[in-house]
C-alpha cells in the first residue's frame, strides 16, 4: 500500500505529464483524503490557468463610458484551475481525473 506522500508525488507527475504541452505554472498541492470506500487517494492540484477574469475598477463609475481612461480601470487575475487525480493505494495505478470546482 502507498502512503500519502507516494500518492502525492504520483499525482504532481502525472499532471506534469498529461499537461506537458501546455506548460502549467504554479502547481500546487491543494488538498490530499484517503477515499476507504474506494481504496483510493484523491488528490487535487492547483495550477495558473490561461484564462484571466477581468474585473472593472469601482473606483471611477464614468470610466467605462470614456474610451480612452477605460483600459486603465480594468484589473486582470489569473484564475486558478483544481484537478483531482484519483490513485489506487494498493498499486498506485492512475484511476482517473476530475475537474474540481471551487468558490
């Protein structure tokens, strides 16, 4: 049987792996639980996705209607993507993937 720290180097491979073509930034262990119902470790993993949320800037209301002071009132965050990689504890096989939501 692995134990959690084989479960959690397995998963950060595999995303590694299956995410090699697209150079994922930031990745990080998010959470880590032991599944006895299904003999499995469920990890998920947070990385920097592509996609950016834009956010208008309060502070100026009239910002938006002037083309030219509007680029300068518009913030940008990276949003974070979660995976859950599901790993068997007895042979440390791979046994799938999820998208996990968050907030």
């Amino acid at each position: 049987m692995i134990d959690v720290t084989d479960a959690v180097k397995y998963a950060r491979k595999l995303a590694n792996e299956l995410y090699q073509d697209e150079d994922i930034k930031n990745l990080g262990l998010e959470e880590v639980i032991f599944d006895e119902s299904s003999n499995e470790w469920r990890v998920t993993l947070g990385y920097d996705s592509y996609r950016v949320k834009t956010i208008a800037n309060a502070t100026n209301p009239y910002a938006a209607i002037t083309s030219l002071t509007a680029s300068n009132n518009i913030a940008k965050e990276t949003l974070r993507e979660y995976k859950t990689f599901r790993i068997d504890a007895e042979d440390s096989s791979f046994k799938g993937m999820l998208i996990r939501e968050v907030g």
